[in-house]
C-alpha cells in the first residue's frame, strides 16, 4: 500500500519522469535554511563561486523531502581552491531501490580580475529503474559568473544543465531531458554577523520564482537562518554551529501542502 502512495505522490509532484524535474541538484543545508538561493552560496549550482573559497573544504548533505526516505537526496563533495586552477567534485544520489538517479560532477573556476569570477562544470547523471527498457544517461554542463564590485557585496548568475545531450541510444525524448535552471542572485554581507541575499531564478516549470533569506551570528561558531521561497510559498528555518573547523547544519522547510522537509549536513574546512 506505501509503495502505491508513492507512486501517487510521485505522479502529483511531477518526479515520475513524466515531466523533467532535478532531486540531484538541492543547495547544501546552510543554503537550503536560508530560502535556497544556491547561485551566490553553493558552488553545486554556481562553479563560479569554487574562485572565492580560502579554504579545502569536505562536505556531505542528506534532503529528506516531505518525511518520505523514498523522496530523499544525498550528496557529497570536496572542493579544492588554490592559486592556479580552483577545483571541485560532486556525487549526487536520489530515489529507493526502484527508481534511482545518480549524478558525477567536475568543476572548475578561475578568476578573470578583481571583480570577476567564472567557473564551468560537467555533469554525468543516470537514471536507472525497473520501469525502464534500459538506462537513461545524460551529460550536461552548467557555466556559472560572479561579479563582487566591493567586499561585501556578489553578485551572481549560473546557468544549470545547459546545454544537455543524451549517451544513450534509446528513450531519448523530452521526459528525461535534465531540466535547466537561469539564476541571478546577490549577497550582502550587511555587517561582520548579519548575511541578507535574494534571488530569482526560471526553469520550465517555474517560469519565475524569487527566494530570499537571512544568515545571523549572534555569538562566535553558532548561526541562525531564516528564508523563504515561492511557487509555492516555502518558509525555512536553520542553524549551523562549527567547531576546529567541523560545521553541522540542520534546515527545515515547510511546504503548504506537503508538509516538512528536513536538510542536515556536514563539512570540514582546512
């Protein structure tokens, strides 16, 4: 019976491979409690930002939408700045047993001046499940700018799964092409403890769609968060909380409908 509320589930929030739709790609837990502006926080969804790092930094995030593992995303990656070429790899799993995707990812950034960051990424993703002749196999890239005119200030844009091409010979229609996402996004540093950004972004099912949040440090190593993000309207709550270099974070987002979906993550920066 669990599994056919699944499959219904799946069917209502457009997951069911009939209309494209990415799990792979969800912002990291920090940027998940803030609304979900990943183009100017996770170098996931903007490679660009790989420039900007200062230091190695070693992570993994766990989505649980909706209290359903079956609808849950895990994913992990290192990221590698340094003076010549900044560098990162990302591994994305979502699904159960009897639909799964999986993606690889490579990255790399540059800075071109003062101001100006570019970075550029390759993704492999699969598809696999019984309901499927043969896999389904996809490579896509995304390319990714940031403009930082003063200390405090970013500005940033990405382009998400574009273009995409398939690898493999059969199933290739539109169901299964990786969908894209356009982003533009800005972060203010307000002051040394306070973090305010805002975004937009567009994708084909959500033609336009703003996100905004708030990032506060009431006392050293520990961190509020609060956000939101519309169609639908998606309030969001985290905290994060480091020690000798070791960051634990937990987000919650609340979906009208749906209910709670729940983020933690882990990340060690040396």
């Amino acid at each position: 019976m669990k599994r056919y509320a699944i499959y219904i589930l799946l069917f209502a929030l457009g997951l069911n491979v009939v209309y494209a739709t990415d799990h792979l790609r969800f912002p990291d837990t920090r940027t998940l409690g803030m609304g979900g502006n990943g183009v100017v926080h996770s170098p996931l969804l903007n490679p660009s930002l790989l420039a900007l790092l200062s230091e190695m930094e070693v992570r993994s995030d766990y989505f649980n939408r909706y209290s359903l593992k079956e609808l849950a995303s895990v994913g992990a990656g290192f990221c590698f700045p340094n003076p010549m070429l900044p560098a990162g790899v990302h591994i994305a799993s979502f699904g159960y047993d009897e639909y799964r995707e999986s993606m690889f990812r490579l990255s790399a950034a540059k800075r071109l001046s003062k101001y100006w960051t570019l970075g550029v990424s390759l993704q492999y993703s699969l598809w696999q499940s019984a309901l499927f002749e043969s896999d389904i196999s996809r490579i896509s890239t995304d390319i990714g700018l940031t403009w930082q005119p003063y200390q405090n200030w970013l500005i940033a844009l990405t382009a998400v799964n574009t273009p995409s091409v398939s690898v493999s010979n059969e199933n290739d229609d539109r169901r299964y092409v990786t969908p894209y996402m356009y982003a533009i996004g800005l972060r203010w540093d307000m002051r040394n403890d306070l973090s305010i950004t805002a975004g937009i972004r567009h994708t084909e099912e959500t033609p336009a769609a703003c996100s905004a949040g708030m990032e506060y440090m009431p006392f050293d190593d520990f961190r509020l968060r609060t956000g939101f993000s519309s169609s639908p309207l998606q309030p969001s709550l985290g905290v994060g909380y480091c020690f000798s270099g070791l960051t634990a974070d937990l987000a919650l987002i609340y979906h009208p409908v749906l209910g709670v979906s729940s983020g933690i993550g882990l990340s060690y920066s040396f």
